[in-house]
C-alpha cells in the first residue's frame, strides 16, 4: 500500500503509460517488464503500485510470474479516465 494524502503524480504517470502502452484498449494486457522499461522503477516499488491501483479499480493483474512478480496487467475504464484527468 502506498502511504500519502491523494493519488501521487507517479502513480497518474504509470496509468498514462499502461494507457498509451494498451492504445487505451480495455482488453489488451500488456507486460509489466515494458511497463517498467518505460517507467524504470524497482521491483518493490512497480509491486507496490500494480497492488494498489488494481485495488483502487483502475488496472486488472492478469498473470502473476515473472522477475517483477506480476506478468501481464490491463487497464479498466476507470483507469483510462483517471490516466485523462
């Protein structure tokens, strides 16, 4: 969980990213490992921010494996719109 008042701007950023990454598509899953080379965040950190947006409804963990612990998430609606804002 992420400890602060608000949705943080890193937090907007990644949805951004997942966004043009997805081409705003609902159902295309996309890689956390290119997630990452775009956003160049440690494994702890990208762990800690797919567990809360997918708790806050705006992403959707699709495949758990891999070096950064989750494979594959997609964006919700909720998420493209928040990423807009």
């Amino acid at each position: 969980m992420i400890i602060g008042g608000g949705f943080s701007e890193k937090n907007k950023r990644f949805l951004e990213t997942v966004a043009e990454l997805s081409g705003r598509d609902v159902k295309k899953r996309i890689a956390v490992k290119q997630i990452n080379n775009a956003m160049e965040l440690d494994r702890t950190e990208i762990k800690n921010i797919l567990e809360y947006l997918d708790e806050l409804g705006y992403l959707k963990i699709k495949t758990i494996g891999g070096p950064l612990l989750y494979g594959h998430v997609s964006i919700t609606q909720e998420g493209l719109e928040k990423a807009a804002e």
